[in-house]
C-alpha cells in the first residue's frame, strides 16, 4: 500500500506541506499520505515517526528559505534538528526521495549538508517556485505514480467522444465570445474618443471608436499583464525542465520575456502613426533602406533563437561535471545579459525615435503620457500579488470577500489607464496635440 511521508520545517514550510499533501492525496487518496499533524493524541511523537517512515514507501522532503539558514545555526550541544533527523531515517531505510525546493533556494551542494544527509543532495529535486507551484507538484507526483506502479482509472467519456460532446455548443459560445469582445472593444473606444475629444466623438464613424478600443486594448494588455505573464510563463517551463526559478538565468529570462512584450506594446502604438519609423541608435545610415530593416528583423530573430536555445541547453549544463558546469552556466548568463543589452538598445531606439511632438508637450499634457505606462506596469504586480496572497498566504480563491477586493482593484486601474490613454496616447494618435 502507498504510504508518503512528508517532511517539513513548521517555520517556513507549513503552509507549501500541507498544500502537497492536498494535491497527493487528491491523486493517490486520502489514507495515502503522513504528515506529522496526523500524529494521534497521547503518542510518544519520536516513536510514532520513526514508526511510520519506517512503513512509508516514499518521503517528500520540503526544502525552503530557512532550510540552510536553520542548519548554519546549529552549534554543538543543542538540540537535534528533526528535519535532519527525519532525512537521516530516510535514508538509512533506504527510502525513496523526493526534495521539493519552494523558495528561492538552490538545491544544496553535498558540502553545505551535514555528513548524516549528504547524501540528499545526490537526488533529484522539483522547483515549486510560485506561479509553477502545481505544475512542479504535478511533476513529481506522475514520478510518484511511475515509482508505484500506480494506473490512473480514465474518466467515463460521453456519448459520442469528446468531440461528439463539446462540437454542439463550441461554436455559438466562440462566436457569443467574439461578439462580446468587439463590443466591448467598441463600447471601451467611444468611451476613449468622448473624453478625447468631448462632443467631437459623435462625428466620428464606428470603426474609429473600435480601432482606439483595439489599440487600448492590446497595449493594456501587453504592458499590463504581459511582464506577468513573461515570469509565469519563464517559471512554468523551468519548472517543467526541474530547473530553479531565483538564478541569474531566470531572472534574465523573465527580464527579456517582459521586455519583448512591453517594447512590442511601444511599437504597436507608434507604428499606427502616420509617418513613423524606427531609427535605431549607431546602425542605421542617414537614408535607411529596406535591406537595413531586414537585418534589423534577422537580428531579432536571432535573439530570440538564442536565448530559446541557450533556455534548452541549460538543464545539460547542470547536470555536467562542476567545472564545466559553471563554464557552462557563464556562457549562459552572459549570453542572456548580451540579449537584455540588446534589449536596452532597442527600449532607447524607440524613445529617441518618439515623434518631435511628444517631446514639445507641456507638463500637464505630459502627465497621462507618463502615467498611463506607469499604471499599466502597476498591473503585473497586482496580479502577482493577488495569486500569491492566494497560495502563499492561505487565501481561498472562493472567498467573495477577496474576489470582490481583487475585482476593484483591478476595476479602478482599468478606469483610470483608460483615462490616461483618453488624455494622452489617443490625443497624440489622432493628432489632437
């Protein structure tokens, strides 16, 4: 019968422990599962332990922030560290391991280990760094299975299959869905166009409204939302890789990820004014031609294919021998700060390249130009902030409590990134400044 232990520091890790052994116990069942809560009233703890690591097939062994720390701490003739205690029992018995790193720690070199459980740095660990927590869990519970032998019972299938039963309403509700956005990108450009230019709005025909709703829209979303969705996504494929979240590398990744999106989101606005062009800094000559702007895109491009191919080459490096591995994570690192530079250099051409207007604008009319980025970037952490509430902290997703907070937070930044693109960005597009 499976039986996992999970083990755990209470300082740092009860809350990421007891989120696991909700998602094992949802996959191998409830019975499935110790974790040292269970322990029943009246029982020598120590006995009971031993008792059931002993019995366990597999120990789940949480490794955060405070793991190191609270080892550094220990002097001799103080008290023996029950983390350590139980990872020794473990591997005494022989039993199977599974580390999972939630912090912003690395796994641990054998030499930073004390010599009792050095031994648990030779086994391979899962990153649960949030966003990617239950993706990383969900790694390592299918290696749980497949240790076991565990078979999964498929879910009944409805009559007809899975197409037969979702092809009847997908349709209606797909188009349902895009006439809503339409709308609603149409209702948003009215509202944009009315505080842009008051009565002027209702002289301008219908497709105006829904393009400045469109252009609202899209570089909402991708200054907004998109540096957010650049760490989950970054944080989701390291996670899959079993690669740590906090390094230089990530941190690299996630900052060239969120820059893609947010100087995407600068050309989208500029390239729908009539006239403009990129002018690179140091490149191009005086009188660009076509060819200069295709080597423009082939460069980018290549960034792009560098950093995706350094992003497959890591988890090779790390499981190289020590020297070669950190010769390897250098060529790494610094090929993802060479694409951040590059990065740097393209934020620049876009600013330099601003039309003479923007530059001529007074200090009230500078406000909205200034604050509307500035009030999308503020989106990303919200929605940071909100899922780690949620994960970290406790919060339940379902509470109306906090969906109601969450929804007028996020309410009152739209609103007002909506009137600072009215006043600003939509004024200079439609050459009201």
């Amino acid at each position: 019968m499976m039986k996992l232990f999970i083990s755990y520091r209470r300082s740092d890790s009860t809350h990421a422990a007891n989120r696991v052994r909700l998602l094992l116990q949802q996959k191998f069942g409830a019975g499935s599962v110790f974790i040292d809560r269970e322990i029943p009233a009246g029982r020598e703890w120590n006995e009971h332990l031993l008792k059931m690591l002993t019995e366990c097939t597999g120990v789940v062994v949480m490794i955060g922030d405070e793991f190191l720390r609270k080892l550094r701490q220990q002097r001799p003739g103080d008290e023996p560290d029950p983390l350590v205690w139980e990872i020794a029992t473990a591997i005494e018995l022989r039993k199977p391991i599974y580390p999972v790193l939630f912090g912003a720690v690395d796994m641990p070199d054998e030499s930073e280990l004390p010599q009792e459980i050095r031994a648990l740095a030779r086994y391979q660990a899962v990153f649960a760094r949030e966003p990617a927590f239950d993706t990383a869990i969900g790694m390592m519970i299918r290696s749980i299975a497949d240790d076991h032998g565990f078979v999964d019972t498929p879910p009944p299938v409805a009559p007809g299959g899975v197409l037969g039963a979702a092809s009847g309403p997908l349709l209606p509700v797909l188009l349902l869905t895009a006439l809503a956005i339409v709308l609603a990108m149409w209702g948003a450009g009215r509202v944009i166009l009315w505080l842009a230019v008051g009565e002027a709005a209702a002289t301008r025909p219908p497709e105006s409204a829904f393009w400045h709703g469109l252009r609202f829209s899209l570089a909402t979303l991708v200054w907004g939302i998109g540096p957010y969705l650049a760490y989950w996504q970054v944080a989701e494929l390291r996670a899959r890789a079993r690669l740590p979240i906090r390094n230089l590398h990530g941190a690299l990744s996630v900052a060239n990820g969120a820059g893609v999106l947010v100087l995407g989101g600068t050309f989208l606005l500029l390239s729908t004014l009539p006239g403009w062009r990129l002018e690179p800094l140091w490149v191009f000559p005086s009188q660009p031609r076509g060819i200069h702007y295709a080597l423009l895109a082939a460069g980018m491009l290549a960034m792009a294919g560098l950093a995706a191919g350094f992003a497959v080459w890591e988890p090779r490096v790390r499981a190289m021998p020590p020297r070669r591995r950190a010769w390897g994570m250098r060529i790494i690192n610094g090929s993802s700060a060479l694409i951040a530079a590059f990065m740097t250099w393209l934020a620049a051409s876009l600013v330099l390249s601003l039309p003479e207007r923007v530059f001529a604008l007074s200090q009230a009319e500078l406000v909205p130009m200034v604050g509307y980025p500035a009030l999308c970037l503020a989106l990303s952490p919200l929605v940071a902030g909100y899922t780690y509430a949620r994960s970290t902290l406790g919060l339940r997703a379902r509470d109306w409590q906090n969906l109601v907070l969450f929804a007028m937070l996020l309410g009152l930044a739209l609103a007002c990134t909506l009137a600072l693109f009215a006043y600003g960005p939509t004024r200079l597009l439609a050459g009201e400044i």
